[in-house]
C-alpha cells in the first residue's frame, strides 16, 4: 500500500506499508564450510513500513528549467528471520543467499523498501535515506541531472556484504550523473564513495551515440571488490554500422584492464525490419587465469519488435 499526499505548500509525503510471506524448504544446501550440507523448513513474516518525503523547488532560468529537490525516506522493519546455512571459522553467521549476489548499492537502490534485489536476504532494522537531486532540462531537449545520497541506520547491519558500503550505521556516499548535451550524445557516470575518506571504492562512466548511420557505445568499470573480492577494472566498447536500411554490423569488446588483455571480441551481421532483427554473431572469449581456455562460438539471435525478447541458438 502508498499513498501520496501533497500540501499546499507542495511538499510531498509518500507513505506506504507492506507485508511479505516467505516459506522455504532446504534440502541438501551447502553450509559454505567445506562439503557440510544441511536441510530445514522455515517460515518468515516481513512487513516494512515507511514514509518518503520530497520538497521540489522550480525555476525557470532563460530557456531553461532548474529542479532541486530534497528526498527524504523514513523506513522501520522487524527483525527479519535471515535463513542462516551455518556459521564460518569466526563464528560469523553465513546466509542463504543465492539470488542477490551481484548486488550494488547506487542511485537505483538508495530508496528501495528493500535493497536487496532477491528474496533470500532481507533488510531490516529502522533507517533513514536521504539525498538531494538537481536537474536542469533546456527547452531544445538538451537535459543534466545529479544525485548526492546516503543511507543512516540505527544498527550495524551484517547481513551486507562489507564491499556494498551498506554494513555501517552509515553508509558509503552515492554519486549519479547524467547528461544529453547535444543531441544523439548521452553520458552518464555514477560512483560509490568511502563514507570517511571519500575515495572511490566503485565507479561507473559511459557514453552513448546514435545517428543515422548507426550507434555506438564505451563504458568503463572499476570497482575495488567484485563479487568474487578482487580488484575489477574493464572496458566494455560496441557498436553497430548501418550498410543499408535492413542490413548492418555489430562490433564488441571486452578489455579486463587489471590484466591487460581483451576478455570478449564479437563481430556480427544482422537484418532487421518493422518486425524483427536477426543478428548472426561470432564471439572469441580469451584465456584470463581463473577463467576457462579461450573458446570460440557463433550464435543466431531472434528479436522480435512486438515482444521485446530474443531467442538465441548457438
């Protein structure tokens, strides 16, 4: 349930409440010591509720229009009942957690009634969200938008990965940006910043392009701990070229930069009409230690317009 509410003065209130269900039934579930293994059933009962609070400010500025607009988000939850596999050479409890592994703290979940993006893992506990977000949007469509956002909870929280920046009754600083200056040019960069020294533990750049003869992007990534807790640095640069109005050729590369060498290298075809896209793609993926000997494949992938989807055959 939410509801908004604004007062005369245009401040908004957003309250909204919930209630969630979980029963699991575990069987032969590795316990993350050794090959230990365990099952159980168990049932939970979660039910966040909060409120969030906006106060934008408009103004105009030539032939331009000026936004800033203060968020706040108050959220309170129970206890929740974290499925606990067993417990590490610490003592430390180890969590079922197998769909919300890759998970990153950023502009997108800054304000979720619950951050992690699965069922397993639940954030509880009471916490307040804030951030201030500015925008300015010409009238010739040119646009630039910021965000600066943090989170505060009550308690330390150990059901978050130390690298997310989320365990601390403080949380690490989140830093979006993006920006159509021109048209067919867009840029966007977002960041994860140390709570104390404001050094980058994680960022995010790219740039995208399109015109009539085709489209093209480059994004950079580093991020001090992956989710396998090693230092990540790479490139990903792609693109397509249109020869005609139904043909064309797609390019992309991979470049893991912490070990200077190219991770993925695709070229393509592809046909497209109002209807569907047929791409035909041969992809190279190298030897990088850790990873599997290089390999080489060719895919056929179906899109159709209507659907949005796409079948791939390799």
């Amino acid at each position: 349930w939410r509801r908004a509410l604004i007062s005369t003065a245009g401040l908004r209130f957003e309250p909204y409440a919930a209630v969630r269900a979980d029963a699991y039934r575990l069987q032969d579930v590795l316990t993350g010591v050794g090959s230990a293994t365990r099952k159980d059933e168990m049932a939970r009962m979660l039910a966040p509720a909060g409120v969030d609070i906006t106060y934008p400010f408009f103004r105009r500025a030539g032939d331009a229009t000026v936004i800033v607009e203060p968020v706040v988000q108050f959220a309170a939850r129970p206890d929740a009942k974290q499925v606990v596999l067993g417990r590490d050479a610490r003592g430390q409890p180890i969590y079922l957690n197998e769909d919300s592994v890759a998970f990153e703290f950023d502009e997108t979940t800054l304000f979720r009634a619950n951050k992690f993006p699965g069922y397993d893992l639940y954030e509880d506990g009471v916490r307040l969200n804030m951030a201030g977000r500015a925008a300015v949007m010409w009238d010739d469509g040119r646009r630039a938008n910021l965000l600066i956002g943090r989170s505060f909870r009550s308690e330390r929280n150990a059901v978050f990965n130390a690298r997310t920046g989320l365990r601390d009754k403080s949380s690490d600083w989140v830093v979006a940006a993006d920006a159509q200056p021109i048209r067919g040019l867009s840029l966007f960069t977002r960041a994860r910043l140390d709570s104390d020294s404001l050094d980058i533990r994680r960022l995010e750049a790219g740039a995208n392009v399109a015109n009539k003869y085709g489209s093209g992007f480059v994004r950079y990534l580093t991020d001090d701990f992956d989710i396998n807790g090693v230092r990540r640095e790479n490139l990903d640069v792609g693109g397509e070229v249109n020869l005609t109005r139904n043909y064309g050729v797609t390019l992309y590369g991979n470049r893991d930069l912490a070990r200077d060498a190219w991770v993925i290298r695709d070229v393509g075809v592809f046909y497209r009409d109002d209807c569907l896209r047929v791409d035909v793609i041969y992809r190279r993926e190298d030897t990088i230690i850790g990873r599997l000997l290089p390999s080489e494949s060719v895919s056929v992938r179906l899109t159709l317009a209507t659907l949005g989807g796409n079948f791939g055959n390799r």
